[in-house]
C-alpha cells in the first residue's frame, strides 16, 4: 500500500485521465515521450524526495512485462482523484487537476487557503467570461495592493519587490470595467500613483471625496502630496485651490490620528495595512511597519512574517506615528507659505505701480485688480492656513508649550490683522468683508479667538475687555514705558487704551487721545499700520460724537466719511467728552514730524518689512486723508484752520523740492476745499470708499455729491452699519447692536512682551465661548441681541463678577483636590477599558451577540442568558481548537516530506485525520458564528448537540489544546448537562394504631 500511494503521488501533476505507457513497448514517439516527462515531474514535485520517485520507477517498470495490457488509468473517476489529492494534501497536483477540469475558481480558492494570492488571481483570470470571478479576483488584487502599499510607504521602494511589482502589471490584465465603480477607482488610483501621474490622483481624489471614500481620498492626497509645490510665485487663486485641498488632506490625516479606537475600524486598517489574526491580535506587512515603526528595522529585513501585536501596542504605536505625519506635513507646507509673495502685498507697487526692490518678498497686484473678491480672497487664504496649524495643535496640545508655536501663532496673527485692516485704502476695508466668499469662515473666526485667548487673555469668558484686563500681560508684567504720568496709570488697562476700544463712556475719547499722546509722544516701538488704524478710530468717534450732539438737525445728517468708520455701532453714543480735540490735532502734528524725518524706522515698524521713504509718503498720505475728513465734516472754523496749518506744513523748506505726489494735493488744500483732494485720490481706487449719510426726512433737500460717493438714505442711526456692511452686518452675519470696538490693535501687544503668554493646554480641543462686542464674531451662526449683551456686560452685577485678584486659596486647593481626584479615576478606567489576550477576544465575542440579541429584540428568557455567557466560552475554543489544526497539519507535512518511505503510511493517515477534523471544525464554525440560524431560531436541542461535537473535536486534536479544555467546561456544563427533576420528598405514612376505637 505505501508503494501504490508513493506512485500515484509522483503520478498526480498530470490529468487522472490520462495513463501512464511501460517502456519497450510498442507505443508511439510521442507517448513514450510523455512518460519520460511525468517521471522527471515525479522526480522533481514528489514530496517523499528522490528516493519515492525511484521506487515509482521500478515499480513502472516491474509492471510493464506484459506489454500486450493496455494502460489502465490511475483512479477511476474525478472525484476519486480529487478526494485522494485533498487527504494528502497535495495542493500543486489539486490545483492543477482543478484547472485541467475547468474548475478554475476551485483552483484560486485553493490558492488562497495556501496564501499563494497571485497565483489565486491568475487562476481567476482564466475565466474572464464570469464577471463574478473577476469582481473576485479584483476584490483579492485591491485588499493585497492595500497591504504592500499601505498608507506612507513609498511606492518607488514597494516597487522593488518582486511581487508587489507582479501585483501592479495584474492591474491591467484585469477587465476594469467589470468590477464595481469603489473597486475600479481603487485600483485606477494605485496604477496612476505608480505612474507618478498627479493629474488623475487629484480627478480620483476629487470623485473619492464626492463619494465619501475618506480612505482612498487619504491615501490619493498624501502621494500628491508627497512633493509640495514651490509657493513662492503663487497666484491668489491658485494659493486658494491649494490650500483648500490641502486643509481637507490635513483634516482626514487629523481624523485618523484622532479616532478613539483605530483597530476597531477596518477602513483605518485597510489604510495601514493591518490584518487581524483574532480580536487581539493583528499583523502588519512589514512596508507598513517600516513607516509606523520610529526605530531602526534594519534587523528586520530577514524576518520573513513579523509577529502579531495586540490591539493596545498598535494603538499606541498608530496613533503616535500619524500624530508626527501630521506635524512633519503641516510643517513643510507652513514654511512653503512663509515663502509665498501672495500673504502680504507690496505697497510700493500699489502706490506707484513699480517696485525698486530687486527681489521683493511681496506680491505685486496692480490697483485695479484690488477689489473685493480680493479682498475677501485674501481674507480666505489666512484663516484657512489657520485652520491647518489648529489641526496639529488640536492633534498634540503639548505643541502649544514650544517658543516655536507661540512665534507661528502671533505671526500669523499679525498677518490675519493686516489682511483685516489693509494699510493702504486701496486694499479695501472691513466693510467689504463677505463670509458667505470665504470657506467655513466660523471655523476660522473660532480659531482666531482661541489663539488670541491662548495668547494673551485669561480664562472667564465675559467680553473682550475684561480678557485684556485679566490678561496676564496686562495684570502682572507692566512695562514701566506704558504707565502715564507721576501716577503711574497704567495706560493699557481700562484707563486709556481699553476704555477708549470700548467706547461706552463718556470719556472714551479723552482716553484714546491720552493713549496716543503717550505713545507718540514717548516713541513707544509700534506697528506704524496698528497706530494709524488706533488714530482713525479716535477720529472717526470725535467726527460722530460731534454731529450726534447737534440740536435741531438729524444726527450724522450730511456727513461723507470712509465706510469702514461707520460698521461699530459703540460709535453711535451721545453725550461723549470732546475736549481733546486740539491735543488730537498735536499728537498728529508730531506724528507727522516723526514720519517726514529719514529715519522713522527707529520708531515705528512694519510687519516683515522695512520702511522705506515710499512707505513714510503712504501713512503720510493716509493721515493726511483722516484730517481733510475731519475738517469737511466739522464746520468750526478754529479746527478746520489748525489742519490746515498741519498739513501745510508737510511742504519741502527748500522750494525748489516737490512736495511728494502721495500727498501733494493735501498740502495745497484751501479751508473750502478739503473734498477735491478726497475725491482725486478716491478716483483711482476701484472700491468706492466714501458715502454720503442722508437722513431720510432730508432726501428732497440734498443732492448728491458725487457719482463714486453713494448717498446713504437712512431712518435711525442703528441702521447705518447694516446699510454700510450689508455683507458683514445683513442676514445670518449680524453685528452685535451696541458691540464694544474690537480687541485688534493687539498685535503690537504681543510685540512688546512675547514672553508674557499664558500657557493653557487643556482646552485645545474646546472651542472658546462667543466674546460680546467683538467684530469678529459677525458670522452666520451667531445671532445674538447685541444690546441686550452690552447692557448685561456692563452692568454693575457683571462687574461684581468680575474678580481681578484671582481665585482664593481655598478654591484653588479645591481644584486641585478635584483634579488630583478625576485623574484617579481616569486612570483606573483606562486600566479596565484595555483588556488583552483571552480576555480581549471573549469580551468581542460577546459585544457581537448583544448586537445581534438587540437586533432580534429577545427578552429576557433561558437561551438569551445562555446566549450572552456561556457561549463566548465556547466559541472561543473552537477557534483555538481550528489554528491549533492548522498548525499541526502544517508540522505532519514538513514530516511527510522529510520523512522515509516506512513512516509514509503512519503520516498519511495522520494528516487524513486532521484534514477531516479541519472539515468538521470549519462546519462546527459555520454553525455556531454569532447570528447563525440555530440562534436566531433558538434551537436549544440542536445547539446542545453542537457543543457536544465540539468538545469531542477539542478532545480528537493531537495532545488536545489544555486552555481550550477548560475554557469549554465553563460552557459545556450549563448548555449540554440537562438539571434533574427535583425528587419528590416522600410523604409520611398514616399512623393508624393510635385510633381510639371507642371514640
């Protein structure tokens, strides 16, 4: 018998139904021919060695002496041939016997029970009329391209495996347009990253996030991503396809290194390429590995399967290596858009159409093109590069600690300021903002006020002000240059500058001119755009408090002013003090001085700039524009003449010298005519700047001034800012009523004390309350009843709230007590949330029949209680019981093939067993997967006898599996063991012998 086995093993590479021919006999050529072939095959593929193969030899030719017996086949029929191959376990003669039949979907599966996968595909191939098997073969192709080629690896490095690059050629072999639409995007997505083609991953990345394939679009936008562009050049629209693209690269990354349970997720484990072994364990190809592990794998390289890790150490290591992607990626982009001319625009160029700069680091847009597309657009481009940077610091909170971040953050600040407020009037103002043109503008406003929080402002939330009161910059470092005269009043606090931003009292304005007296006066370092914007605050409250105050004629009646002096409503309060009005006109007289001097720089700054004299001509210019509005709009005559005493005097002592073009008009303006120069250097702005108020009771009266200056018809004085900023103030973006003046000439605060920053990491990811009154909280989501904030937030209980000495002592130890307390806990949490091994796979298990019994909707009874408890004990030995099969099936072949001819029977019959045992057990299974229908029917007797089976399949494996024994005695007692009928307690007999007869 073993001799007939080792022959028809050698014998099986070629068809059952074709017969061997004995040599010396009259047989054809080309028989003959076939028979010396199937015994070099025999030689080659037999898997008792050499040795069997020549006793399949001699026993050929012990039976060709009689050469009249025709040949006679080896087996009988297919099935005989097929039964006997699959007891051996003869995969290479199954296969091929398989195909030979036609049974070439039978042959790929076989293929994939040995993990041969692209042998599995080639076999499905053959039959590319069923489009069934070749949705199979694309489905096997795709989860095995996502596996060489997870999510970091690069491709250029997967290509020089052998059999990755045999993955990618069966890309097209494979008839595309027969797979479904998901599938067939996929694999067009690893054929055009191997390509290098960037064209058709950003058309597949677009239709991927159409569809809402994170995953795919991920992995398509990290490979377009790989090489960033140069930035350098950029137009504003392409700056603004690019980084909208690249925030929903950056916001996908963030949501994968941020998901809570990442194994729990099979997208995120086909994106990284991680099988699961059991529900505890999971491997990796070892591409992936290279890019999640940060240590050196060089050790690795000769290990051909790595070992399984459980769920927590992927965790860890996943969560930690996406976090650092992310930080690397957003890092390379933000210094490329350090570089990009397009942040900030050259005002040279603006003004005079050419730029003497060789190499100037700023864009040049010509004055025409300056409108308010653009304007918004470049609005956009900051707060969506914001956006990116939060999502690395909302990934890794500790980030915020690093002198870096702190730099990163208030300097985009200051870019997002001056992107706000343009330096030039040309640029457009904040009356031309339009969230609806900006992406997700509440998302960007967010982050900017959790930066400024983070930056400068305390905790409690009541509005702008009482932050920069209780700023730590502003109570504990106080630069002795900021405090005011013998007193020492400290002129940031709510004495001066905050006072005058708030613009609710009757000395506001006082309080502004005392502010800029001090810093002009004293040549405080200041941004020069910062201080101008702070003086034409100032102006434009004295132009309105005037006219508001007048008898007889309707407020702000007849008045031309720039829009962007008309959007805050905390202007429009009567009653102010206006008798700084002439230290107004002299701290802007030595202004003046300053800036006409060659050397203003000393004093004052730019961002990311030098000033040079075009720069000095610019503000003169500007301030020069602020005194005309002043004097066409006061009608006293001692004010009109002192501006323009000042602005004469900004002519050349040398009268041979030409005043400067920027301002000359201004210089030569007469006391009648402050409007002709407004007008002439308006006429070359595309926006139109000005309006010209007109109370409604007046239309018939006023005629207009000017083509370019719009009459603004308005009923009461609360409607001119939703007239003036229908964008900023109309529909879903309503400005707080009595809103407060914004809190942004703090930029040249975080200039002065960058070290004064308060470090608060605990609320990264929660967004930061609504600031009352700030004008960055006009976005569409935020109604609110302005008024109604104003009058609570400055009220006298919401004073008293206001604690300026910190918390007590006594809070604070209760705080920490609390904190100490919460942390206990979540520790002790975290202990029972990671469960490993045994327990980890029980605890699946039975998350996965309390879903299905919540599906069922099974009450309460005996087999939902079996069900929920005993029975993960017992699926989970099967499975010991079906990998500890396969193990000893893999050991019984290496012995086969090793082993003499004497132990081949013994072996054969051992590994007939067990592959009976895997069959039965793979039935077992099949029966008793959580949902089969033996539960949902509740068949208790059927269920009985299957537990039975399986613990008579534990018991058959070779030396039993001791930990699935005694996992199933926990389940076989309380499903199998029936409880005996309780014995019926016997009653006593009845005395009789005791009966009174007589009775």
């Amino acid at each position: 018998m073993p001799l007939i086995a080792t022959f028809a093993q050698g014998m099986t590479v070629w068809p059952p139904t074709r017969t061997f021919t004995p040599k010396n006999t009259s047989s054809p050529p080309s028989d003959t021919a076939k028979w010396q072939v199937q015994k070099d095959v025999a030689a080659r593929q037999h898997p008792f060695g050499a040795d069997g193969a020549g006793v399949c030899r001699r026993l050929a030719d012990g039976l060709s002496s009689n050469a009249a017996r025709p040949p006679e086949p080896l087996f009988g029929t297919f099935e005989e041939e097929f039964d006997f191959l699959e007891t051996y376990d003869l995969d290479e003669a199954l296969v091929e016997l398989l195909e030979s039949n036609g049974h070439f979907v039978g042959a790929a599966e076989l293929h994939l029970s040995v993990d041969r996968p692209l042998d599995a595909i080639k076999s499905f191939l053959k039959d590319k009329g069923n489009d069934a098997v070749v949705s199979r073969a694309g489905d096997i192709l795709l989860e095995n391209l996502w596996r060489h080629c997870s999510f970091g690896v690069s491709l250029k490095d997967a290509l020089q495996d052998d059999t990755t690059s045999q993955f990618f050629a069966l890309i097209k072999e494979i008839p595309l347009e027969k797979l479904v639409q998901q599938n067939h995007d996929q694999l067009l997505m690893f054929q055009a990253a191997a390509e290098d083609d960037r064209e058709a991953l950003e058309k597949l990345a677009t239709s991927f996030l159409e569809k809402e394939d994170n995953i795919a679009a991920l992995w398509t936008l990290d490979h377009c991503f790989s090489r960033l562009p140069r930035l350098v050049d950029v137009t504003l629209q392409e700056l603004t396809v690019f980084l909208r693209r690249y925030y929903t690269y950056a916001r996908l990354l963030f949501l994968a290194a941020s998901h809570n349970d990442p194994m729990g997720d099979h997208k995120i484990r086909k994106l990284m390429g991680i099988t699961e072994v059991h529900s505890d364990e999971f491997t990796v190809h070892f591409s992936a590995f290279k890019f999640l592990s940060s240590q050196n794998t060089s050790t690795l390289n000769n290990v051909p399967h790595l070992p399984p890790f459980t769920r927590q150490d992927f965790i860890t290591l996943l969560k930690q290596r996406l976090h650092d992607h992310l930080y690397v990626k957003v890092d390379a982009e933000n210094k490329q858009c350090y570089e990009a001319k397009v942040f900030s625009q050259c005002l040279s160029f603006i003004m005079n159409n050419h730029c003497n700069y060789v190499g100037c680091p700023r864009e040049h847009v010509r004055r025409k093109f300056l409108n308010q597309a653009q304007y918004n657009a470049r609005v956009g481009v900051h707060l969506q590069q914001m956006r990116i940077l939060q999502l690395v610091y909302s990934a890794q909170p500790q980030l915020k600690r690093l002198d870096i971040t702190k730099s990163n953050v208030a300097d985009w600040l200051n870019y997002l300021y001056e992107a706000f407020f343009p330096p030039v009037c040309y640029q457009a103002s904040i009356a031309d903002i339009d969230w609806s043109a900006i992406q997700d503008p509440s998302d960007g406003i967010r982050i900017v006020r959790e930066w400024l929080t983070k930056l400068s402002y305390a905790f409690d939330d009541l509005d702008p002000i009482q932050y920069m009161i209780r700023a730590h910059s502003v109570r504990c470092f106080r630069a002795p240059q900021l405090l005011r005269g013998p007193e020492g009043a400290y002129i940031v606090e709510d004495h001066d500058m905050l006072a005058s931003i708030e613009g609710l009292t009757p000395t506001s304005i006082s309080s502004g001119v005392l502010y800029l007296h001090h810093i002009v006066v004293k040549k405080l370092p200041v941004n020069l755009s910062v201080l101008c914007d702070y003086a034409e605050d100032v102006c434009s409250s004295i132009t309105l408090s005037l006219h508001l105050n007048q008898q007889g004629v309707p407020p702000l009646h007849g008045l031309v002013l720039p829009r962007s002096w008309l959007v805050r409503r905390n202007k429009f309060k009567k009653g102010k003090d206006l008798r700084m009005i002439h230290l107004f006109l002299d701290v802007i007289q030595d202004l003046l001085n300053i800036l006409r001097r060659k050397t203003p720089q000393e004093v004052y700054w730019l961002e990311h700039m030098n000033i040079t004299v075009t720069h000095r001509n610019i503000f003169i210019q500007r301030i020069c524009r602020m005194l005309c509005l002043l004097a066409y709009n006061v009608y006293t005559h001692d004010i009109r003449s002192r501006i323009t005493e000042v602005m004469s005097r900004l002519r050349p002592i040398d009268p041979k010298r030409a005043t400067p073009f920027a301002y000359r008009r201004f210089t030569d303006v007469s006391e009648d005519g402050f409007l002709q120069p407004l007008q002439f250097y308006d006429d070359q702005s595309v926006i139109e700047c000005f309006v010209h108020l007109v109370h409604k009771s007046q239309m018939s009266n006023t005629r207009s001034i000017s083509p370019r200056v719009k009459q603004i018809v308005y009923d009461r004085v609360d409607e001119i800012p939703i007239i003036v900023a229908p964008y900023l103030v109309s529909g879903g973006s309503v400005l707080p009523a009595d809103a407060p003046t914004p809190v942004l000439p703090a930029p040249y605060t975080v200039h002065l004390e960058p070290q004064a920053v308060v470090r608060n990491d605990e609320s990264a990811q929660k967004g930061d309350p609504e600031v009352q009154g700030e004008l960055l909280d006009t976005l569409p989501e935020q109604q609110q009843d302005a008024a109604d904030a104003a009058d609570a937030a400055l009220s006298p209980a919401a004073d008293k709230l206001i604690n300026l000495t910190g918390p007590s002592d006594a809070r604070v130890a209760a705080a920490r007590v609390i904190q100490g307390a919460y942390r206990e806990r979540s520790k002790r949490r975290l202990h029972r949330s990671v469960r490993t091994g045994t327990t980890a796979e029980r605890c699946t298990l039975f998350e996965a029949c309390l879903k299905h019994v919540e599906s069922w909707g099974w009450k309460t009874g005996h087999y939902r209680r079996l069900y929920l408890g005993p029975f993960p004990h017992l699926v989970l030995p099967l499975e010991r019981g079906m990998t500890t099969a396969h193990t000893l099936k893999a050991k019984t072949k290496a012995l086969l093939k090793a082993a003499g001819h004497e132990r081949l029977e013994e072996l054969g019959r051992q590994l007939s067993e067990i592959t009976s045992l895997l069959k039965k057990g793979a039935s077992l299974r099949k029966k008793l997967v959580p949902g089969a229908p033996i539960h949902e029917a509740r068949d208790i007797e059927g269920w009985r006898q299957t537990v039975s089976e399986v613990k008579e399949f534990i018991q058959a494996l070779s030396g039993g599996s001791p930990d699935a024994l005694q996992e199933i005695s926990i389940a076989y007692k309380p499903i199998v063991a029936k409880t005996p009928p309780p014995r019926k307690v016997a009653k006593p007999s009845l005395n009789v012998e005791d009966d009174d007869r007589d009775f």
